[in-house]
C-alpha cells in the first residue's frame, strides 16, 4: 500500500498574513525537522490533514510533498485548541533511513466475536505497545487475533503480528498481557465493590465537618 501524501508549502510563500490569519483560512502552521536538516516552517491544509488523519490515523509514515520534493515523515505532534477541537500547530519528523525510529502504536484487536462465547467478554489490558524499527520496516498496523484466546488464558506481545518481525523491536516484555477472557459475573462484582468503596469514603466526614461536630 502507497504511503499517504500531505502536501506541504513554505510560510513564506504566503506573503504578507500573519500566522493567526493564514490560521483561519486554513492554513495550519508546522515544521519539518530532523537531526540532518534545517528546520523547515511551513503550512498545511487543514482539510488535507484531517482527510489523512481520519483514513490512515497518526501512526503512520507519509509523504511529504513540498513543490515536488518529496520526503518521508511521520506525524510527531498535534497541537489543538481544546475548545474548539481545531488544530493549531504540527510537528513533522523527517525520516532518516540510517536511523532507528521509536514510535508508539495502538493495537488493533481482531476478531472479538470469535472471542467472546457464553458468558465471557474480552478485555483489554493494554492497548499500546512501543516499537523501534527503520522506517522502511515500520508497519501498517500492530494487530492481534482475539480467537488465540480459545486456546490460551491470555494474548500478550507475543502475539503481536509484528512479534515475528526481526526487523523489528518490540520495547517491552513479551509477556505483558494485551486482552484476555474476563467472566461477566466477576466484572459485575467487581464493579460492585467499587461502587460500594465509593459510598464508603463520601460517607467519611473531612477534618473540617469532625471538627464542627466537635464544637
């Protein structure tokens, strides 16, 4: 699968607005940096961008596109306005194909349904994990098949799609539990005794209402 493009222009090339101005037109300001090349400052198209977020996500290498000349990336950071959900600054990481890279990935579990029978539910533990790899070996997207569980207690790094990848390193141990088959009763009671502890600590009074009771 083709790598997604963003286009991207230089500030500069939008003469006489302001940052704020090229803002609400649009226009999100970035820089393009890594440790071989000058910083570069540079606009992209909000529209674009969130096109590209929307089908391909965040963890994901792309190109850039600047007036022809390309480069590889990834989507280091997005700065937005809470508020208003708008985006106000991104920071683009130029790939060095002599360099390892070190990404955090969301991890995608498949086949839920073929999972959960009767009374138990799949339940997800951890649902991250962090890789290093160059970025020609970086992937797509870091699965798991959730119908492992019908054999096993438990699906872990192990089973990562990306686990048997040797041009890839998972940064953590093969053991931490990714999703397992959780008993409907126990989490109903579980939630139970969390309910009840609540109840429990809004029911003891604060120094400030022991000392009044005590005048």
């Amino acid at each position: 699968m083709a790598n997604p493009v963003l286009t991207i222009v230089p500030r500069d090339t939008i003469q006489g607005m302001t940052v704020k101005a090229a803002r609400k037109q649009g226009n999100i300001p970035a820089v393009v940096y890594n440790k071989s090349m000058d910083t570069r400052e540079v606009y992209v198209d909000e529209r674009e961008l969130r096109s590209l977020i929307a089908e391909f996500g965040t963890n994901r290498k792309i190109t850039l596109n600047m007036g022809g000349e390309k480069m590889f990336a990834i989507i280091k950071e997005i700065q937005k306005e809470n508020m208003k959900n708008q985006f106000f600054h991104l920071d683009l990481q130029a790939l060095d194909e002599k360099e390892k890279l070190k990404m955090t990935f969301n991890i995608h579990v498949l086949n839920r349904d073929a999972a959960e029978e009767g009374d138990y539910i799949l339940q997800v533990q951890t649902n991250e994990v962090d890789l290093q790899m160059y970025p020609r070996h970086m992937p797509e997207h870091v699965e798991v098949d959730a119908s492992l569980l019908k054999d096993q207690d438990n699906i872990t790094f192990a089973d990562l799609n990306v686990a048997g990848d040797e041009n890839i390193e998972i940064l953590g141990e093969m053991e931490t539990v990714v999703a397992t088959l959780v008993y409907i009763q126990e989490i109903a009671e579980e939630e139970a005794a969390e309910d009840e502890e609540d109840v429990d600590a809004a029911s003891v009074p604060t120094v400030d209402e022991t000392e009044e009771d005590e005048e």
